[in-house]
C-alpha cells in the first residue's frame, strides 16, 4: 500500500482519505448524528495530509480526539481512524515530525480519556456499570487513556515497521541499492585486474630489459680485457640498457598500486537489463533500446560499454530527482556502435517546482546555444573518455535547455576492431 502511494502521488491517498471517512460518516448516518459527520471530514482530511503535509495531520489529531469525544455517537470507530491516520504519518513523517506526533499522540489520549473516561459514559455503556464516585471516575479515565493510548502507540509502530520493511530490510528497493553497489565493486575489482594484466606484460618487458643488461655487462667484462679502449662503448651500452629497464620498472610501479584480485566475470551489455531493473526499483523510469543489427565485441570492449552506461546512470542518480525518465539507445550500424544516455531531469525539477506555485524561468537563446556549444568535463567523464579512445571513441556530453542531460558515446569502427582482437 505505501509503495503504491509513493509511486501513484495523490490518488491512493485520496482514495484511503474518502474510505475513512465514507467509513466514519456511515456510522454515524446511521444514528442520524449529522454533527459526527464533522469528525469523518476532519478524519479524512488529516488522511489526507499524512503523506505531503504531515505536520497538519499531526495537529489535527488532538482535535480529532475531542470531537470523536463529544459529538460522535461511534467514538470508538472514530478512534479508529485516527489511529489509520498515525500509521500512515508514522510512515511518511520526518524524525522531527514523529516527535511531535507522539506528543500529539499523548495530548489526544488525554483528552479522549477525560470526556470518555472521567467526564463521560463509554464504560458505562459497554460495561452496564454506573460509576458515581470520585475513585471510579478516576479508574475509568485511567482505563481509557491506557487502551487510547496503547491503540495509538501500536498504530504508531506499525507505520514504522512498515517504513523499515518496505525501505531496508529486503525490499526491492533494498535489493536494486545492493545490486548497484555490487555492480560497482565488480567494475573496481574488474579495472584491477586489467591494471594486473599492463602489470604482466609489463613484467616480462622489464625481465628482458635486465637480462639485456646483465648481457652487455658480461660481454663488456671480456672486450675490456681483449681491448681497454672499449669501455666508453661497453659503458655507452650498458647506460642506455639500464635507462630501458628503469623506464619498464618505473611503468611497472605506477600500475602496480594495489593487491591481487582473484579472476572476476566479466561484465556484459546484457547485464545492464539488471541495472536499469534495478534503477527502476529506485524512482527513475530506464527504458533500454536497440536499433539495428548488434554485432560480437570481446570483453574489453563490453566492459568499456557497460562502464560508460553505468557511470552515466549513477550522475543522473546523484543530480536528477526521482521519477526522471532514462532513456539508454543503443545505435548499431554496419561497423560502428553509438551509445545515447538521455534524462529528463530539468523538466522533471522544474514541473516540480511549478507544482509548488514557485515561478519558473524558461530556458532562452543563450541555453539553446550553450547546449549547442558547451561540453562538460570532469574526472569521472574524463576517464570515460580515455577508456573509450582505446578503442577509437570519443564521448560527448550536453545539456539539453528545459529537459535534461545526453551523453553520447561513438565508436565508428568498432565492429572491425573487434574482429581483429579476435583474430
């Protein structure tokens, strides 16, 4: 239910708001108490507010109590909603805002208490016990506020529970954040191995610079002894074999800057259908396209795709608000590939804030121009592009004025490298 509200905006809350208070009129229609209808509006119009405006359902509620008090004739069944009411703004309530309702929660068994309890006749009328005396005004208040105030409290920690299920402990929501940390991890520990892998290749350069080396060292040994005047040649020699191997072994430190990872599957394009499962679970609407005919790419290159799409979808996740739509193309051609990240996230802020009645400027000339001109940079897009100039792409990316963000990765020749790395 709560997930369905989140995700439907006003109408599930509209629709439980008119059934509580359907529910509380009813019965009160059906004594002909017109004046408890009073307590069903301000029950349905607090229903109403728990999830945008929690502080007004949290103010009503002290004033709910005394009328469902004094002038419904079902104070129970007005009780009860109230009760609705404090486990849906248990759910959606800020931690500020769940202190005050819990004081709020108190000021209204209170009052409850007394004009049911001490002023009132609801024991009486359940028990068939007329309390006269002082002592047995006290006891039926002291019953009341211990069942109104239980009945609010345990509706109160059922929205909170219902809160931590649907939010951290195995929801999908839970499960989406857990997929994209894991999918970050396994890019790191796949950008270590091929960092491992420079590190081989590396190693078995530097092997052979060293023996070559040791190789002119030794031959020196004996030109010396055959003829001195070899040294400046045998010295010339081995200088230039040592900077050699120094040069590999300096290569060779710079990437080898972190421990051994164990062999990791590699990551594929399929695997982004999890991805965008996944940013779904989390508010942003990720479609994925193809166009054309796909063709085969090794893992290097697989990865190199997976990772611009995922760097991609985390700064939409990092700047855009929820509910922006993702939009994730990809255009195959006869030798080329082309990759399209889209999002809608400006026009998502800005219909937001229109919602609110703040004003809201419209892009203009300059905007259009920019988004024509302007290329953003950074260390991440940085890295993106360098790891796309390995196989011949080169990425773009561009603010579209009033809608969002593109990032467009090309590599026109894609398909021939791949079957030359095959081969």
């Amino acid at each position: 239910m709560f997930r369905w509200i989140l995700r439907r905006n006003w109408l599930p809350i509209s629709l439980i708001s008119s059934m509580l208070l359907s529910l509380c009129a009813g019965f009160e229609l059906l004594r002909e108490n017109y004046s408890g209808l009073l307590v069903a509006v301000l029950v349905g119009v607090a229903a109403f507010s728990s999830n945008r405006f929690s502080w007004i359902a949290i103010s009503l509620l002290p004033i709910g109590g005394y009328l469902a008090s004094v002038l419904s004739v079902f104070p129970v069944v007005a009780l009860g909603g109230l009760s609705a009411v404090v486990i849906l703004t248990a759910f959606f309530a800020s931690k500020v805002q769940r202190s005050l309702l819990l004081v709020s929660i108190l000021i209204t068994s209170v009052i409850a208490s007394w004009y049911l309890g001490y002023q009132g006749t609801l024991l009486e009328s359940f028990l068939g016990v007329q309390v006269n005396s002082e002592l047995g005004h006290s006891n039926s208040f002291l019953l009341i506020f211990s069942i109104a105030s239980s009945s609010l409290l345990v509706s109160y920690f059922l929205g909170r529970i219902a809160f931590l299920r649907l939010k951290h402990i195995g929801s999908p929501l839970d499960i989406a954040q857990n997929t994209i940390r894991a999918a970050k991890l396994q890019l790191e520990v796949s950008k270590q191995n091929e960092r491992l892998e420079i590190a081989k290749d590396l190693s078995d350069l530097l092997v052979q610079r060293i023996s070559a080396v040791v190789s002119v060292s030794e031959g020196g040994r004996f030109s010396l002894v055959a003829d001195p005047s070899a040294a400046q040649r045998v010295l010339d020699r081995t200088y230039d074999a040592g900077r050699a191997a120094q040069a590999e072994l300096r290569r060779l430190y710079d990437y080898l800057n972190s421990a051994i990872i164990g062999d990791v599957e590699s990551f594929r394009i399929s695997d982004l259908n999890e991805l965008a499962v996944a940013y779904r679970e989390l508010g942003f609407n990720t479609v994925i396209s193809n166009q054309g005919e796909s063709f085969a790419l090794n893992e290097g290159m697989e990865l190199c795709v997976y990772k611009i799409v995922f760097e991609s979808l985390s700064n939409v996740r990092k700047h855009a608000p929820l509910g922006t739509e993702i939009g994730i193309d990809f255009l195959w051609v006869e030798d080329g590939l082309q990759i399209l990240v889209k999002d809608n996230g400006i026009e998502v802020t800005n219909r937001a804030k229109r919602n609110l009645g703040e004003l809201v400027e419209d892009y203009s000339v300059q905007d259009d121009l920019d988004g024509l001109i302007v290329e953003f940079d950074g260390a991440t897009l940085s890295a993106l592009r360098d790891r796309a100039a390995i196989y011949g792409g080169r990425i773009e990316a561009t603010k579209v004025p009033g809608v969002g963000f593109t990032l467009s990765a090309i590599f026109p020749n894609l398909k021939s490298l791949a079957i030359q790395e095959i081969k």
